[in-house]
C-alpha cells in the first residue's frame, strides 16, 4: 500500500469495496472511530449526485449567504473528501469554533458511529441513476483513470455491477434511505428537487442547520450557489497518468435534468429500466426518483 498514492488510476478494494485509490487501506476503519462534534454537518452522496452543490449551499447557510465569510471559510476548510489521503485528520485539527463541513462519498456501513446516536447532522443527496451515471462516465473520460470505463457502453456495464467504483447506485443509496430516512439528524434531498425547487431547499437545509435566514439571505445563497455562479469559479487540478501529468478540469458540467437522453441507448434504457424496476420494488426511495422534468 502505498501512503499517498501519487495519480488517480483505478480503485483500492477494501473490505469488498471499491474505493478510490485516493483511499488508504486504514482509513475506513478510522472513520467509525471518527470523533463528532454536535455542529458537524457532513455532506453525503453517491458519486455525481450534487456533493459540491450541496456542500456550496451548506457554506452559504452557515455564512449567511454573505460572500467574504464564505471566502474565508473555503480557505480554511479542509479541502476534499473526507475519506482521501488523511483530510479526515485534517478535519480532527479543524477550529472549534466553525462547524465542520465534511463531503464523502462513503458507504453506509463506515459511517462514524457516532452520527447513530444522533451526533452531526447529514444532508444526504441523491439524484437519478441515469444522470448519475452520465456524469460519472463523463468524469472518467475527461480524467482517464479507468481506463476500461473510458467507453460509454464498457462504462454503462460496470456501473450495474457491485464492484463499481464506490459500489453501485443501489447497493449505496437504498440502504442509507432505507434505514435512516427517519432519523431527525439526517435530511434526504434529491438533485432534481434542488433544481426544481433551489430557494425551497435553501430553507428546507437552513431549517435543518437551526440556521434561520431572512429573506434576503436566502436569496443570496440562491445566488451565490446558481448553477452559472459555481460555474465561474470551481475547477480542481488532477493528476492524471505520468505521461500526460497535471491538468485542471472545470468541476460543474452541464447541471441539468434528463441528459442521460443523450448517451443510453434504447436497449441500455430498457435494460436499466428492468434491473430499477427489480431493485426498486417495494421501496420507499422510488417515490423520490425522477428522471425527468
Ligand atoms: S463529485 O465528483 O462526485 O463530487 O461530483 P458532484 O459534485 O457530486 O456532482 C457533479 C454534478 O453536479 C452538477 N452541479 C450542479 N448542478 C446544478 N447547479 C449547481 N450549482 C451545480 N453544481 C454542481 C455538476 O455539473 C455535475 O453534474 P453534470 O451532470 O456532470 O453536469
């Protein structure tokens, strides 16, 4: 194992899981133990369901919608996920004084303990598999860091599968949803709902944080989190394989609903259409899900 993996190339399975390589072998067991402070928020999806929006709308609230404060607080937070590398002891350091905004795409099973007795408070979000799935391959493509995914059909075949890069879309989402939909510290959302709904949702979280704001902070937040603001300045640097080195990709693509119209083909649609009717059946999470608007 090596201690900081140099290039974003494949996936570390552990524990039957493929994470990414930015993954070390210990660190899904340190984030059981993971200690959690009351105003800890952590942000939680499945790859390409909105994390950074979501995480951007979390800022905006806890800064009330004001753009110096979130200037500073972007500066100070950790950066990246909470699983990669050690950000998570990182996140251990952080002042006391700011609640600690945490994105990760990790599995249900190795969530800190803690947050089971009802420690932090989870925004979980989660957006339509077939979106989902052309974001993700897009992400791949442009990254080439699976090689063997960088064909839209080659890719539309592992992400049926278990041993996707962090798992597949229903093995992730229906157990959190299943098991935790109740709970007064976790809030569901769905990108599709952000999108129809952005000021609504601004409030919903707000209201969730104990972060009340005026009317016109809400606006602001909408502002500040428009689909064309987080455009204008969120990109991050990659390094990709040795021989093409370091490149910076733009983190947000096209930001919409129903665009996996332009990449399944009729028989992939009707093959996912079957294998979401099967996975879905009987669940309370299919009545959240919509692929279209
Ligand atoms: S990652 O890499 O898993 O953390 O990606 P994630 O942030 O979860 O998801 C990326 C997709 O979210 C879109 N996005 C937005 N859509 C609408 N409004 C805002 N403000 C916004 N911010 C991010 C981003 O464009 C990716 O979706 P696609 O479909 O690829 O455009």
């Amino acid at each position: 194992m090596a201690d900081t993996p140099k290039t974003f190339l494949g996936v570390n399975v552990i524990n039957g899981f493929a994470w990414s390589p930015q993954v070390l072998d210990d660190t899904p067991e340190k984030l059981q133990s993971f200690e959690i402070r009351e105003d800890d928020v952590f942000v939680l999806t499945y790859p390409k369901a909105g994390t950074n929006w979501a995480r951007e709308l979390v800022r905006n609230i806890v800064c009330d919608g004001n753009k110096e404060k979130v200037k500073e607080d972007y500066e100070s937070n950790p950066p990246g996920q909470l699983e990669f590398v050690d950000n998570w002891k990182k996140y251990d350091n952080f002042l006391r004084e700011k609640p600690r905004i945490m994105m990760s795409h990790e599995p249900v099973d190795v969530l800190p303990r803690q947050i089971f007795e009802g420690k932090g408070r989870v925004l979980f979000v989660m957006r339509n598999p077939k979106d989902s799935a052309v974001s993700f391959w897009n992400f791949i493509k442009d990254r080439q860091f699976l090689e063997e995914y960088e064909k839209w059909d080659t890719f539309f075949e592992a992400y049926l599968r278990s041993d996707m890069l962090n798992g597949n879309w229903f093995d992730y989402n229906l157990p959190y949803y299943e098991q935790h939909r109740n709970k007064k510290n976790f809030l569901f959302l769905t990108y599709e709902e952000m999108k129809l709904d952005h000021k609504g949702c601004v409030i919903r979280i707000s209201d969730f944080l104990s972060r009340p704001l005026s009317e016109e902070q809400v606006d602001k937040v909408v502002q500040n989190t428009s689909f064309s603001s987080m455009k204008a300045k969120n990109s991050i640097s990659f390094q990709l394989k040795e021989e093409i080195g370091k490149k910076t990709f733009p983190l947000l693509r096209k930001g919409i609903v129903g665009d996996w119209k332009t990449r399944f083909t009729v028989a992939q649609n009707e093959r996912f259409d079957a294998i979401y009717n099967q996975r879905m059946e009987g669940s309370a999470l299919a009545k959240r899900i919509i692929f279209e608007t």
